[in-house]
C-alpha cells in the first residue's frame, strides 16, 4: 500500500480498481458506494465485463483501499483486487455508473437462502414485504436459476419483466438501502404471484395430499414425511421404488427430532447453500423415506415460500408431540431432469401431484438441490448444483479454453477460463431424450454466459456414450480422457497439482484403456499421463449391464469363483434365471474389476439386496448395517498388484452369518486391504501421496477407514472436496488433463 500511497500523492489521489471475481449481484456495488461515502471521495463504481471497475478520489483513498476487502458483502468472493494511479478529475461526488460491455471474465454467484433481515420482513405485519414469498435483497435469493447473460443486471434476468413499483424503485436507488441496486427485487404490488394461497398448499399437505411446488432451481413434489400411506402414493406415482426421499424442516430443533446431528452436520444444514445433508436417522418419520437405510437426508427451508408454508402448517395444522417434517424431492418423471417450465409442470405432473403450484417468475437454469455429507470431519459433495454452482475451480494456472462433457450418469459439463473450472449443475443421467436436451442446453448456457470459444472438447474414452457423441458433433478438436485417469485428475484439478502422484479409484465402471471393464484401480498420475498400477481381482459379468442391476447375479460369480457353483440355484432359487447361471459361467464370458461390482456381490451374498431399484441401493444398504467395522485377518491377498479379497467372500459365502457382523467385516476388511495395497505401491514407487476417487468413496466407513489407515502409515492423502467422487467430477478431470496435454504440446 505505500506504493499506491505514494502514487497517490503525485497523481493526485485518484485510483482506478478492478475487482475481480463473484461481485457482481451481491450488493458489492452499493457497498463501494457507501464506503467512498463513509471516506469522503469522490468518484464511480460500475460493473465492467471483468468484474467491477471502481474510481476513487480524496485524502483516504488508501483507507479506502485497505478496507474493501475485510468489509465486503456476505455473498462476495474477491480473487483479485489491481489498483492504479491515474491523473485526478476534481470530482467531489460519488456514483454508481451503468454497466460497461464487452468480452466477459466476471461471472453470476450461487442461488442464496433468505438472509435473517428479510424473513423478519416476511413475517413483520408492518412491512411491505409481509407474507411475500418472493422477498430477497442484495444478499439473498435467485442469481444463477434467474440470470440469462452477464453482467448481471435486472434486463438480463428473469425479472425484466417485472416493472418495479414506485416504493421498489425508491429502494432500488437508495444508498442506504439492502436493496440498493438489488436486482430481483420485487414486492406484492409489483412482483412475482403465486398460483395458490399459501393456507390451500398447508391444507392439502395436512390433509396427506401431494403438491408440487415451484422452487428456485425447478419444481419440488411435497408432502407430509409422517404420512406413510402419502408417502407410499408417492412413490407410487413417481414410479420411484426404494430410492430414498429427502426431507425438510422448519428449524433445527426440528432436525435433532428426526435424526442425529453433530456441530459439522447442524454447521452445513445453515450455511447460505441449504444443501441436503445426510445424517444418521432416528427412524422417527414414515418408513417408506429411506427403506433400510440408516441415514436420511435433511434440509432446512431455502426459499421464503418454504418458510411459509412450515409457518402456516405450524398455526393451522400444529401438531403438539411432533414437528412437521416434509418430504421434498425433484419433481420429474422417469429419471428425466428437473421440470421448469409452468405449462410442462402443470401438464406432466398432473398424474402425480394432487395441486400444481406455480408463480410467474421464469426459472432460466434448472438446479436440484445439493447433497452433501460429513466424511471425517470434512464436507463431501454427493451431488453439487443449486447454492455452489456457478463458483468456480481455481486452478494452479491459467489454461486454454477447453469444454468437457463428463460421462453418461450424474453428468456434469465443465468449462475452463483462464485459471478458473467452471463445473455445472448435475445434470443427471443421459438416458433419455429430456436429459440430452438438458444437456446440450447446459452447454450452451455455460459457454454463453462465460462468452467462451473452446479450443478443445474433452471426453470420456467410450465410444457409445451420449456425451462422446455430442463431443464428436461439436467440430472441435477433441481429447479423449480414460475414466478412472479423469477420476483421479478431477481431484488433482482442485488440489493444484501435476504428479507423479497414486492413485486410487473405486467405481461401478469406467472403459479401460484396453476395451475392458475397469473399476478398481490403482494407478500412478504424472501430468497427462498415467500408467495402471494394478486393479482388483476380476470377476465374470453373467449378463453383462444387468448384473449391475441384479446383484444376485455378482454373488453368483463369486460362488463360481470360489469352486462353489452347485450353491447358485439353491441359494437363488427365487430368481427365474439362477438354474441356467452357473452354465452360463463356465462360458468365456467378459470380466469386470469394478468395486461396486464387489459391493453389489456381497450385499447378494447376504441377501441384502438382490434386485436392485436404484443405483448404488445394495452398497448403501450394505453400508448401512455397519456399526463398527472389523477386519478379517488374512481376509485379502496382494499379488503382482492385483488385490484379491478370495478370502473374504469365501467367508461371506458361508451359511448363517449375521447380516449386519458379516457387513462389518467386509466393510472392515475391504479397507484394510486397500491400505496395504497403497503402502505397498508407496514403498515400490517412492510416491507418499495418493488420490482417493471414484463413486464408492460416497461410502462414508469405507473413505474414513483408509483414510484413517493411510494416515496411520504416513501417506498424504488428497481426497475430493469442491466436486463429488463419483461422476459428477469427471468433467473437472477431463478438462485438466486436457488443459496438460495442450500445454505439452505447445511446449
């Protein structure tokens, strides 16, 4: 600062400031104003295609200068703050400018809940906005869902349409209000209306009716989470089997009644993101939420209708032993992505929602709402899309601009800006014709938005995939990146690193580099390179992608394995195929070294799943009878790199075990095994530092035990924390071992 001291007082004490990063629909404009305010100068601030560009001028602007960043506001992120001298122009006033364009490198902030000041509003009966569901401020509400283009600015948003009344515009130009320049304001005289009264959407959840309702990044299906029968037709409509549903309640004592939270758990449920947070279950709602599962997901309200509508049940419908708890899950049809639209809603919902909730302010992007757990103390994202996206990677330099489309389940697109990541919402899965369209729309708006050309197209390997077809479409350079190579960079990306570096990932299944089925490996990382370590011991696939579907089919692969195929159609006799199987695999049949292949074995093996109804449902309910993990002494063999866990399936595949004492075991054991198999490679390779990926890291035992036994053996371990392990980080991977590869071409 005394350089721009100094440089002040030979030019006359006028500076020029450009801030960049998430500044622009935060309230940082107004802020600016009422600090040059608070310091005397003279001058102007105005969002610019970079950020925000500020002039200031007087005897404090250095102290101006000092204070900008310790004092921002809640929802702004600063990355860079450039200041310089320049000539003075004598001006005594201070104003904020209208936008400035040009080629973007500013960007949108996440969707925030609503901040304490405007729900004393929502339910002050002396303010104008009392009982509004649609009050907000600089520091809360719609960004990313409502915004079309940058810079952010009301035109460009899905509230241009709304005229602001006289009062709303008073606030809207007034320094000194939270309003000041807030760009969804709106109030009942001239703001966003719903469809139905707020005591109709109350009635019909106590009456165990099922409502849709149009929330911030789509619309939610709600209904009473106590109510079994209401819950049990929802699912029923929802063609939604076992897959389980989460749940929202009104205050956090509300959450202590339904589940067991720690401070890290209570923390998260009330940051500004509102994500879901899975928490350990006191089995206290309707069963059919979370069907043999010990965890359940919990959210606290997000938007001020949600808030509402907890009070109006409260007041009309009070319950005196229980709080209300309601069920909130996406409201879409058959694994498709999230509806937006009114007429779309109001049409395809009408089979499965008894009253369809609407309101006329445009949701311009989808968004589901996030998930996210606490894994050893540390947050982990499940899902990540309303409340952290658009907030970028920072990478460890700039690179190229580069598009990577991700996989084909929980898909996710990222785009690359100079030094920054751009992943996407969730997309989902990418089979249908609903969730490509999505995804192409997504596409577009990122690149839109970020006003990015991209250079090069990054893909997954697998040539059939959805995703890999629309990169070869594009007419772009492509790169194409190994999945569990992807897993590994992903992580890598947000760490800042390059290798050489371990790596290892565990997954339901990724193309390998040799055509096969991978999904256990180990893998040594250096830049843009890789080379596989080794890889769990293969199992045959009887009936290809189905045995995925149908564990019993994974167990009966391991029975074979184990010299014991005679027990197939005993033990599965209820299956119309087990008779047929154990022929079927004395065939030379293709082999997988998927993890979640062993999971899905030993979840049938115990008989804890044998059909499943949703992805990942035999591991979480394998997950969810652990207490206490244990290991199986010489339960697993390591040879020429390849782990094989024989010795354990063989006890799992013994008769009478418990359930739950043989699920600790493999849980236990399993990470044990994981551990000696790192340690080993660490020993052989020199390399103390490993990556852990892929989607079995969701399992919260299995991430903490070789978490634990890594630490325990001084490897440094890097693991996922502003992308989730599974598919939803693959596009982050992609795009940085795409970003090397062009960097080494180059050089």
């Amino acid at each position: 600062m005394t350089m721009v001291g100094e440089a002040t007082a030979r030019y006359g004490r006028r500076l020029r400031l450009h801030v960049r990063g998430a500044v622009q629909g935060v309230g940082f404009r107004p802020y600016i104003y009422g600090l040059a305010v608070r310091y005397r100068l003279g001058g102007f601030v105005a969002n610019d295609p970079h950020g925000v560009v500020i002039e200031v001028e007087g005897e404090r602007a250095c102290d101006f200068v000092t204070a900008l960043p310790a004092e921002k506001p809640p929802l702004a992120r600063i990355d860079e703050i450039s200041v310089q001298p320049i000539s003075a122009v004598a001006s005594e006033e201070f104003c904020i400018r209208a936008s400035e364009q040009g080629r973007l490198s500013t960007r949108i902030v996440a969707d925030a809940a609503t901040c304490p000041e405007c729900l004393g509003e929502l339910f002050d009966p002396a303010s104008r906005f009392h009982l509004y569901p649609f009050v907000n401020c600089t520091h809360c509400g719609p960004r990313y869902t409502i915004a079309e283009q940058l810079p952010y600015d009301r035109p460009a948003t899905a509230m241009k349409r709304f005229a602001m009344c006289e009062a709303c515009a008073a606030e809207y130009a007034d320094p000194n209000s939270r309003r000041f320049h807030a760009q969804a304001i709106a109030c009942p005289q001239c703001g966003p209306r719903l469809s139905h009264a707020v005591a109709e959407i109350a009635a019909a959840i106590a009456k165990g009716m099922i409502v849709a309702v149009k929330g911030l990044g789509g619309y939610q299906l709600v209904c009473d989470a106590r109510d079994e029968e209401a819950v049990e037709r929802l699912r029923q409509r929802k063609q939604r089997d076992q897959k389980p549903f989460a749940v929202m309640v009104g205050s956090l004592d509300a959450v202590t009644e339904i589940a067991v939270a720690d401070a890290a758990e209570l923390a998260l449920l009330q940051t500004l993101a509102r994500p879901i947070v899975l928490m350990t279950s006191r089995h206290r709602l309707a069963f059919a939420i979370a069907p043999e599962l010990s965890r359940v997901g919990v959210m606290l309200p997000v938007a001020p209708l949600h808030h509402l509508i907890f009070d109006a049940l409260n007041v009309g419908h009070s319950r005196d032993a229980e709080s209300w708890a309601m069920v909130t899950t996406s409201a879409n049809v058959g694994g498709e992505p999230l509806l937006i639209d009114n007429d779309q809603a109001t049409q395809r919902l009408a089979g499965i929602a008894d009253l369809v909730v609407t309101h006329d302010r445009d949701i311009v992007t989808r968004a589901d709402d996030s998930v996210v757990s606490v894994v050893a103390g540390r947050t982990q994202f499940i899902r990540r899309a309303r409340g952290y996206v658009p907030e970028p990677v920072h990478l460890a330099r700039s690179v190229p601009s580069i598009l990577a489309v991700g996989g084909a389940l929980k898909s996710t697109v990222t785009v690359t800006r100079g030094n920054e990541a751009f992943v996407s919402q969730h997309i989902g899965d990418l089979d249908t014709a609903e969730g490509i369209r999505f995804f192409g729309e997504t596409v577009r708006h990122l690149l839109t938005t970020l006003d990015i050309e991209p250079v090069v197209v990054a893909h997954d390997m697998h040539p059939n995939l959805a995703s890999t077809r629309f990169a070869e479409a594009s007419g772009t350079r492509l790169v194409a990146v190994q999945h569990h190579h992807a897993h590994a960079a992903s992580v890598m990306a947000e760490h800042g690193i390059e290798g050489p570096i371990l790596a290892l990932v565990l997954d339901g299944f990724g193309y390998g580099s040799d055509g096969g089925n991978w999904g256990g490996e180990l893998l040594l990382c250096e830049r843009a390179h890789f080379r596989r370590l080794g890889h769990l011991a293969p199992l045959k696939l009887p009936g290809g992608d189905r045995a995925a579907r149908e564990p019993w089919r994974m167990a009966a692969s391991v029975l074979h394995s184990l010299h014991r195929g005679d027990q197939i159609s005993g033990r599965f006799a209820a299956q119309p195929h087990a008779a047929r199987l154990s022929a079927l695999l004395e065939r030379d049949l293709p082999a997988t070294t998927s993890a979640g292949r062993l999971f899905d074995a030993a979840a049938g093996l115990l008989g804890l799943s044998v059909v499943q109804s949703y992805e990942g449902e035999a591991a979480m309910k394998l997950e969810s009878r652990v207490r206490r993990p244990r290991v199986a002494e010489d339960g697993w063999v390591v040879e020429n790199g390849q782990l094989s866990l024989s010795p354990l399936l063989e006890q799992l595949a013994s008769d009478g075990l418990d359930p739950t004492e043989s699920a600790e075991l493999f849980h236990g054991t399993f990470a044990a095994a994981c551990v000696e198999w790192i340690v080993r490679s660490a020993r052989q390779t020199g390399i103390t530092t490993v990556v852990l990926s892929g989607g079995c890291f969701l399992n919260a035992i299995l991430s903490a035990e070789i978490e634990r036994g890594c630490l325990a053996a001084h490897v440094a371990l890097l693991l996922p924390r502003q992308v989730p392990p599974n598919d939803g980080g693959l596009s982050l991977g992609q795009a940085w071992i795409a970003a090397l590869r062009l960097m080494e071409h180059k050089s």
